[in-house]
C-alpha cells in the first residue's frame, strides 16, 4: 500500500503576493514549506528578533557622540538621568524622565543668555544606542543649518544617558528654552533596530503629557530619511513657535493638503 502513496515534497511553495514583498519591508507573501515557513525566513525572523534584542542592550558611547556633535559647531552638555545603570533604566521607566541630582546641578548652573532660547535639543539613548550612534549627528548636521536660516536660538546641546522622552521638559525648562526637541532611540522592531525618534514639546515643563508631544519616528536610511525628516522637523517647530502649541492640535497641514 505504501507503494501507492504520493511522495512528500520538501520544496517552498511561493505565496502568490510574492511580487507585493518589494513595495514593503514588512514581512509578507513569505511562502510556505509544508505547513510550516520556509527555513530560511524563519531564519532571518530569529536574526531580526536577535538584533532588536541587541538593540536594547549595546552600550551608549555619549562622549564619542558629543564629540560628534560638538563639531558641528554647537557647545554640548552630559548628563545622566536618574536611571544608575542600562537594567534600572529598563525596569523604572519613570527614572529616565528625571536628571540624576548633579545632572541637574549642571544645568542649573548654566548661565543663560539674557535672550530666552527658542529650542533645546536633547540626544539619549533611549531602547536602542545603536539607532542615536548611528543617525542623530547627521541629523544635527542637516538640520542645525536649517535652524540658524529660520534664526532659532539653539541652546547647548544636551547628550543624555538612559534618557526617556520626557526628560526634554525637565532640561527644557532648565535651560529656559520656548521648545525642546528630544532625538533618541525608538524601541527596536523587527528589521528596524535603528530606528531614530524625535520628539517635541512646546514650553516644556515637569506634568506635560504625550498628548501636548509631536513625533517625527522612524528616521533612518530604510524609513524617513535624514533629510527628509530634518525638513519634517523644522516645519514642525516653526509651526510650534508662530502657534504657541505641539501635541494633538499641531499638524503638518503639508500632508493634508
């Protein structure tokens, strides 16, 4: 009777959207061997969920970074939130939003100009070093030009360890700036470990919510490119300044045009 069986078949079978998988990076029309992926897509979901692991945990080099930044032109502060280390971090988001007590001594130490500073920038790791190691300074370096053309008063730049979005109100407020802008590290996805946010806020102070925030994410080369994003990024703060808002009521009207 065996005999008389059909053989199996280890081939791949084709899922019949193959030709769709080049107008996205998502994972679709991956096929099928049997009833199960093929190996090697399932190989390359391990890699990718491997990565964005990674992601989370490679070490921020902030002093290489505000080197980078620096020769851009631009005066640079480091700081530490009151995470200590990379697993407090992770476990007490809420000590990512404040400054460590001489971070903030720091700050307030500062002697400001007597013109109130219309944007402060601050850079942290976030969930993925990578993503702020790789595209925050040439992020800066399109877009810090675009600033000084709209004559925007920058303060110092702040690079900040173990950095979550809401530290930009504490640093803003500290450093008296109209706006913070904060550039850091989205958390992973599969396929994107690199993938850059930023953030801003107008008059930032401790109590704003995500819903007074407007993001810019995904910046990277496989996403929003770089200057793409810096374009993005400069509407959106000249629409904040001139409106006196962010959050839920500042759109960017070029897209609904």
């Amino acid at each position: 009777m065996s005999e008389n069986l059909p053989e199996k078949s280890n081939s791949v079978t084709n899922d019949p959207w193959s030709e769709l998988r080049s107008a996205t990076s998502a994972r679709i029309a991956l096929g099928r061997a049997g009833g199960s992926l093929p190996t090697h897509e399932w190989l390359d979901f391990k890699s990718a969920h491997a990565a964005a692991r990674d992601a989370v945990h490679v070490e921020f080099d902030a002093e290489r970074l505000a080197g980078e930044i620096a020769a851009l032109g631009v005066q640079t502060f480091i700081v530490d939130s009151a995470a200590g280390d990379r697993a407090e971090f992770l476990q007490r988001p809420d000590r990512g939003r404040r400054l460590a007590p001489a971070s903030q001594q720091l700050l307030e130490g500062f002697v400001a100009p007597p013109e109130r500073f219309d944007l402060a920038i601050v850079v942290s790791d976030g969930l993925s070093a990578l993503a702020v190691q790789t595209q925050a300074a040439p992020l800066l370096a399109s877009l810090l030009p675009l600033l000084r053309a709209d004559r925007c008063r920058v303060a110092p730049i702040v690079v900040a360890r173990f950095g979550r979005v809401a530290l930009e109100d504490q640093v803003g407020a500290l450093l008296g700036a109209q706006l913070a802008l904060m550039l850091l590290g989205e958390r992973p996805g599969l396929g994107s470990p690199d993938s850059l946010g930023a953030y801003l806020v107008y008059d930032p102070k401790l109590g704003n919510t995500d819903a007074q925030r407007n993001c810019v994410s995904n910046i990277r080369p496989e996403g929003l490119p770089i200057p793409a994003a810096a374009e993005t990024i400069r509407y959106l703060l000249n629409e904040s300044r001139q409106r006196q808002l962010s959050g839920v009521q500042l759109k960017d009207q070029r897209v609904l045009q």
